[in-house]
C-alpha cells in the first residue's frame, strides 16, 4: 500500500504532452505577476531608504548592507513564491 502510493506520488509532477502549452502559459504569466510585484517592491525598498542604495553598495563597498538588502528580497521572494503557489 505504502510502495504503491510512493509511486504515484513520484509521477504527479509529470505533464502530458496535450496540457504541456497550458501550462507552460501559466507558469510565464505567474513569472511575469511575480516578477513585476519583485521589481515594485524593490522601488519601494529603494524609495523608503534615506540614502542611496546602489551608492552605498557600488562605491562605498558596504557588505554589510548588501547582506540586508539580498536577506530582505530572498523574504520578499519567498513570499511572492508562496502567494503564487497558493
């Protein structure tokens, strides 16, 4: 019972060939929703700080806020990631 289970488990992430354009289509329009929402919350993320992002980073060489900010669009995209999963 357990054996059979495992293996069907194992093939439900596999598409057939006549649903493969359908999904195809959702996953470059859930691409593109999440993208876009990526991009706006960095403009906010840039917009809200009081200093310049890409100045800190690029020509002062501050790692540490580097860190922060990549820790901080990791969180945003794991959320985005979630939200599309559902």
């Amino acid at each position: 019972m357990i054996a059979e289970n495992l293996n069907l488990n194992a093939f439900a992430l596999i598409v057939k060939i006549d649903q493969l354009l359908e999904v195809l289509v959702t996953t470059l329009i859930f691409v593109l929703i999440g993208l876009v929402v990526f991009g706006i919350a960095f403009f906010i993320l840039e917009k809200i700080t009081p200093f310049s992002i890409r100045k800190e980073i690029e020509d002062d060489q501050n790692t540490a806020l580097g860190i922060v900010i990549g820790s901080m669009l990791i969180g945003i995209a794991l959320i985005i990631a979630a939200a599309i999963q559902g």
